[in-house]
C-alpha cells in the first residue's frame, strides 16, 4: 500500500516538473523574442 503511493505521488510530482519546464521553456521564448523586438526599435 504505501509503495504503490509513494510511486503515485512521485508521478504527479515528475508531471508537475514537466509542466513547469514547458512554462519556463514559453517564457524563455517570450523573453528572447520581446528582446529582440527591442534591438530593432
């Protein structure tokens, strides 16, 4: 019982991880292309 959680729990937590690189990932981007919006004007 406690195994089976724990490898549940520690599966949401990869998940969330994951989700989390892809937000900083857009972020990142959007950051590059908004400087580089600056260079040109």
């Amino acid at each position: 019982m406690g195994i089976t959680k724990k490898y549940k729990v520690l599966k949401n937590v990869t998940k969330k991880v994951k989700n989390i690189q892809k937000l900083f990932i857009k972020i990142e981007k959007l950051i590059k292309l908004w400087l580089f919006y600056e260079d040109i004007t």
